[in-house]
C-alpha cells in the first residue's frame, strides 16, 4: 500500500504532466526510502516515463528567477538558490507535492560534522577533499548567497537561506540533478530522481528529446545525466495538489524597466524556453527487467570513494574502486633517502619529458588499481629517482640539447616510447608494459611509499579490524560508519594488492635474472 507521501506525489505528477507507467511500481521503505519496482514484465525499448520540462525545478521555472537573475547567479549556485527559495513557500510552492517526497538532505559527507569526519574518514581519499569542499561552499554562501538575504521578498524568512539550508540544498543537487537542455541547464527532474544506482548495471536510461529532430541532448551525454539516487524519508504530505508549474509561477520583485534591449532579451528567452519546452523527457528501459525486480539507473562507472563524495553511499566490492597516492608522499620518501635538491632536480626532469600526476584543487597524485597495479607515471617517477648519477646526468643533457627527443625538447606524449642507452644502462619511457620501470630499487621505493599511505589510516586500526567492524555494523543506525568502513576497506585492500603486484613482479624480475645468469654461464 503506498504510504501517504507517495500518494501525494501521484497526485503531484498527475497535476504537472509526469507520466508514470503503470508498469512501474514505486515501493516507500521506512529505512531504505523510495525505489522503484517493475510491476510486470519489463522489455528494452519500453519508455516507462514522460516528464514535461515545465514539471522539473529549475533556475529558470522557479519563483526565485528573477532573485537568481539579478545576482548574476547560475550552475549550481542558482539552483541551491531556486531549491531553497521553493522549499521556503511549503504549501504554497508548485513543487510542494514533489519536495514533500525528497529527504531534508542527503547524506553527503559534505553534511557530516567535522568530528565525523574526522573520525570517520581519516586515511581514505575523502577526508581531506571534504574539508576543502566544505571551505569553498562556506566561502560561496557567504559572498552570493547571505547578501540575497537582505532582499527576499516578505513571505520569504530569510532563514530559509542560511548556511545549513544552503549545504542541504547542495546535497540534494550534488546527488540528484539532472542536465536538462541548454535553456533550463540542470534541475531537479522528480521521478527520474527515485531510481536507485547500480554500478555497470543500468536498467533504464534518462533521455532528454531535443526539438530539433535529435534523439538526445548534450544532456545525455553529461557526467550528471545519471544523477539520481536512493531517496530517504521526508515529510508527510498535504492532500492538496498543485496546478502546474508554469501555470502557477508568482511575479517576483526585481529590475522591471521599459528599455528596449530587455525587452527584446525576454522575447528571445521566452522564445527560447516554449521551443525546448516543446520537447519532453523520458525514461526508457535499456534491458529487460523480470516483475518484481527493482529498476536501476546508474550514475556512471564510479569508485566508492565518488559514488559516497557525490551521492552518500558506497557499494561492496566496487571493481572500479582505486587509492591515490599523493606525489607528496613520494617526494618526502625521496627527500628522507636523498637531499631536497636532489629530489626537485629529478622531478623537474621527469616534468620535461611531458609527465605529469593527476591533478585535483590543490594537489597532484597518482591512481592505483582495484588490482594494485600503480600508476605508470608513478613508476616512471620512481625509476628516474633512483637513476644513478651518471645516467641521470647524461639524460639530462640529451633533453637539454634535444638529442633522440623530438623537436619541442621532450617526449610529446606520455604513451610515445622512448630509448636511451647511456653505456650498460638501457633508459625506457612510454611502454605498454611496466615491467621494464620494476627494478629491484623501485619495487622497494613503492613499498615504502605504500606503507607511508597505510600509516594515514592511523595505528589504532588494521585491515583485519576495520572488516570486523564492518561486519558489525547495523543499518541504517550506523550507515556513516557503514559507508565509511566500506570505503576504508576498498581502500587497504587495494594497497595489501598492491604490495603482492610488487613482490610478484620483483620475483618475477629475480627468476629471470637466474635465468640469464645461468644462459651466459653455459
């Protein structure tokens, strides 16, 4: 029996041009939220859901437009602005029917308190993106989203706009927005939010129908067009249903002049809006779907560290989880074996022959597979460290005097090999293989490096420990412990991985060695 929030949802999309097929069967769980059921027998191609454009909560369907308008606000930031603005009317918002049915936030690490964080996530690839996160968030409200405050109109309390109400708003669009088109940009699409994720197991796919004869939009093919997840519990909901959306849009107060250009840029926009607004949204299932059986969508082929970053859960034995290894860790192994001078002299040659880490905010680091397999820039890294003297400094100048390089100086490409033997020493950038970087030198040198990566989980816990816990954990009552043990788990594993790649590889290196010796002995 659908639970009386789900009801008022119905009545909700019935009102506001959401087709929901029969086919589909929307299931209120008190712990795990809402999902979505196949009711019978689904088959590929089956479009199980038409959204009307007007019917998603946007920057540009709000009543907080012409606010969200003129503070030059749009992204992320506008839609917080529209969400927030929406939420604050309750009963009286065209979207109360849809809002009703959305949690007061996801729970995002971006929502935990610095404690949990702390202790929660020290170690894992998390901790240190969240606070920076939480920084850059604190520092956008308090410069876009404070000074809206002092302007809101009267039936607005402005504390509906505060910094609680704007990371809950973040939440809620970081894990459930879609792209919708270039006019609307992204927005809240309610239903398509409902279907719960699925790594490489997507049952029925968001499709946003362009009205220039295209199947799909630029929408379709964004990181976000995806974005749905697990709802939790919200509020009870008002018998009342709304009038539609664009129907039922309130004028609010803003710059209102007779100039001419305005005029004729709210022609265009209005133009604009009834042309994509002509053209709907849809949910078409990609794979048949037995009845009974839950319908996913996917967010993309995500690691756990992403999928609780962005959406607030993990998934066991994720195969696309990975570690970074922070390029820090790897100069102060080098800085603590060599001098500092010696270490930024090596690393600057390993930038001229076009390497570089991956890259995020403020710092640079290198993957590590669910299979321990490293990085192969890491490797390369590594291997020009441990370079003897003579080969360092004959490299050197062959780059310096563009010997054997191409014409720019340096390797073009990462994945261009590239030779130089300098007298017994045979130097190798750029193969396929890593087994050429394996030196017995570098195996130690990831060793050690991974176990300074190890140690940022603290002492107090091992691997074996962290596994009990998990074991132990209750849900939903210990969902961040839950979510964050998972991560943590996905993590040490991959590094216990990667110390069994390293010893297989350097016993590999060892028995070929035996091997030549014995050839040239014989």
């Amino acid at each position: 029996m659908a639970t009386r929030r789900l009801r008022g949802f119905k009545r909700w999309m019935k009102a506001n041009g959401v087709d929901c097929s029969d086919a589909l069967n929307l299931v209120d769980d008190e712990n795990d939220g809402v999902s979505v059921r196949a009711s019978c027998d689904l088959k590929e191609g089956d479009v199980v859901a038409n959204i009307s454009k007007p019917a998603c909560l946007t920057i540009k369907t709000s009543g907080a437009r012409e606010i969200i308008k003129s503070a030059g606000l749009d992204g992320s930031l506008g839609l917080s602005v529209a969400l927030m603005y929406e939420r604050s009317l309750g009963e009286e918002s065209p979207w109360a029917g849809y809002l009703q049915i959305l949690p007061s936030q996801e729970d995002l690490p971006l929502v935990w308190s610095l404690q949990d964080l702390d202790s929660l996530l020290s170690g894992t690839e998390l901790h240190k993106v969240v606070k920076e996160d939480h920084v850059l968030i604190c520092e956008d409200w308090e410069e876009n989203i404070l000074p809206l405050t002092s302007s809101l109109p009267q039936k607005v309390d402005p504390d509906s706009f505060g910094i609680k109400e704007y990371l809950a708003a973040k939440s809620l669009i970081a894990s459930r927005s879609f792209q919708i088109d270039d006019y609307h940009g992204s927005g809240m699409v309610p239903l398509a939010d409902l279907f719960n994720h699925k790594t490489g197991a997507e049952d029925v796919h968001f499709t946003a129908e362009s009205s220039h004869s295209e199947s799909d939009t630029e929408a379709d093919e964004s990181d976000n067009g995806d974005a749905v997840n697990e709802a939790t519990d919200g509020d009870e909901p008002s018998s009342k249903s709304s009038s539609s959306p664009d129907q039922s849009f309130e004028e609010v107060p803003g710059e209102n002049t007779d100039d001419e250009a305005n005029e004729e840029e709210e022609e265009e926009e209005n133009s604009a809006m009834l042309q994509d607004d002509a053209s709907g949204l849809k949910m078409i299932m990609v794979k048949d779907v037995a009845a009974g059986a839950e319908v996913f969508n996917t967010y993309g082929l995500m690691g756990n560290a992403a999928l609780l970053h962005r959406y607030g859960f993990t998934e066991p034995d994720n195969p696309y989880d990975i570690v970074n290894i922070d390029l820090e860790l790897v100069t102060e192994w080098s800085s603590s074996s060599f001098t500092s001078r010696y270490t930024r002299a090596r690393l600057a040659l390993w930038r001229k022959l076009g390497y570089t880490g991956c890259e995020s905010q403020n710092s640079e680091y290198f993957e590590v597979s669910s299979t321990g397999e490293p990085q192969t820039e890491l490797l390369i890294l590594l291997y020009i460290l441990l370079l003897p003297d003579d080969a360092y400094n004959k490299l050197d100048l062959a780059i310096s005097t563009k010997a054997s390089l191409s014409k720019e100086g340096r390797v073009s490409s990462p994945s261009s090999p590239y030779e130089l033997t300098i007298g017994k020493h045979k130097f190798k950038l750029g193969e396929s293989e890593n087994d050429v970087l394996l030196t017995d030198g570098v195996c130690e040198a990831l060793l050690t490096i991974v176990d300074k990566r190890e140690s940022l989980y603290g002492s107090s816990t091992s691997l074996e420990d962290d596994i009990a816990g998990l074991k132990a954990c209750c849900l939903p009552k210990d969902r961040r412990l839950y979510h964050s043990l998972v991560l943590r788990v996905s993590e040490r594993r991959i590094l216990k991985q990667v110390r069994s790649y390293v010893r297989t590889k350097a016993n590999e290196l060892s028995g070929r060695k035996r091997r030549k010796k014995m050839v040239s002995e014989s």
